[in-house]
C-alpha cells in the first residue's frame, strides 16, 4: 500500500507553515532525523541549522523552540495512524475485529513504503514515538498546551478507540482508560523488549505476534469480565 495524503495541523503548533515551502519540509524531514539520531535531549535547532545548511534563526521562523517542533512530529503520527485505522476498519462490523486491527497497526512496525511522504517517513516516525511520545506533554506546560488543543490528534485517536471498545461491550466502565493505556504501552513495550527486556517476556528480535497476543488478552480479558 503506497498513500500519499496531507494532514491538517494545528497553527499554533509552528509560526510558519513548513509544508509551504521546500526549506519547510527540510527542517521537519530532517529534524525527525536527527532527533532519532542523538535524541531529543542533545538535539538543537544550531545541530539542525548545520545539518541542513541554513542557519538557526531561518528555523526560528518556522519553530519557536525544539519542542513545538517535537510536538508537530507526534501530532502528525497520530493524525496518520487515526487515518490508517478508519481506512482499514472501515468495511469492518464487528467491533473485536475492528480492536485487533487497531492492536495490530499500533504495535507493528512502520513498513519501509508504507507513505508517500516528501518530508515525513512514517517508519522514522515511529521511532519517534516509542524513543521520545511522552515528552510531548510530560512538560509544565501540559495544561497550556492542552488549552491549545495541541494534543488533539492523540485525543482523538484514543476516543476513537474508546468508541469501539463501547461499541464492543457498553457496560465496560474504562473505555478511555484502557485506550490510553493501549496507545502508551504498545510503544513502550517494543521500547522495553529493545532496551529493557527484563522488563517484558519478549526477546530483542523477535516479531509483533507475541506482543499483538499479549495485548489482545489485556483488552479483551478486561473488556469481557463480568
């Protein structure tokens, strides 16, 4: 499957729109780049400016700091993994398939042409996300930036999923809770089975199934109790 499609941001999260120019794309393609490269502690727009040949005040007029930058990467894997879920759960009724297909495009990883993408690859993004998700909003500023809807995509995709959860048993108490809880996990879990594996009961090497497995018998283990 080769997509190419566009996604809306949020306007306060940049002071120029990046996609409007190749300069734009520049910074954001190779800003996820280097972020996954030295991570995001050590990343600064001076290491970018170098990087791309441009210099850091050019990338102070599309970004007013590194964590709006950060925060423009997430939001737009979020809003493309939404995408992918309402495309590939779109013929489907039943809601427990509709949750494996979820489980399954949360955990797996990013195929190397999955997106026709000129400035965002979402294999790349994925690293983002398992690497560097929750330092979007673990911040003071969480409330701030909630109030400026800056987490809307990630809000979004975990009240689509709480939807089929309800759909699926709406008796169950925690759909959003349980949401949440798979969206943070099926990252962290391929964080932990690379780099902490005492942690998890997956080897370093080994494929999605048993992490899909394990993450189907939590949800539906939880949502079919009495």
């Amino acid at each position: 499957m080769e997509l190419d499609i566009r996604i809306k941001m949020n306007e306060k999260l940049f002071l120029r729109n990046p996609e409007e120019s190749v300069l734009g794309k520049k910074i954001v393609k190779n800003g996820l780049l280097l972020i996954n490269k030295i991570g995001f502690e050590e990343f600064t727009f001076k290491k970018l400016s170098i990087e791309i040949s441009t210099t850091e005040a050019t990338i102070y007029r599309y970004f007013e700091n590194k964590h709006r930058l950060l925060i423009y990467l997430i939001n737009w894997y979020w809003s493309y993994i939404e995408y992918k879920v309402v495309f590939q759960t779109n013929n489907i009724t039943n809601p427990e398939k509709k949750l494996k297909t979820i489980i399954r495009l949360l955990v797996e990883n990013a195929a190397d042409k999955e997106l026709n993408s000129d400035f965002i690859s979402e294999k790349d993004a994925y690293q983002l996300i398992m690497w560097e998700g929750s330092k979007s909003y673990l911040t003071r500023n969480v409330s701030k930036d909630n109030n400026d809807r800056l987490f809307k995509p990630y809000k979004d995709l975990c009240e689509r999923i709480a939807s089929i959860i309800t759909e699926h048993n709406p008796k169950y108490k925690f759909p959003h809770s349980m949401a949440s809880t798979l969206l943070e996990m099926a990252h962290a879990q391929k964080f932990f089975m690379q780099n902490l594996p005492s942690l998890t009961d997956f080897l370093k090497d080994e494929d999605d199934k048993k992490i899909i497995l394990f993450f189907e018998s939590l949800l539906f283990n939880s949502i079919n109790s009495k």
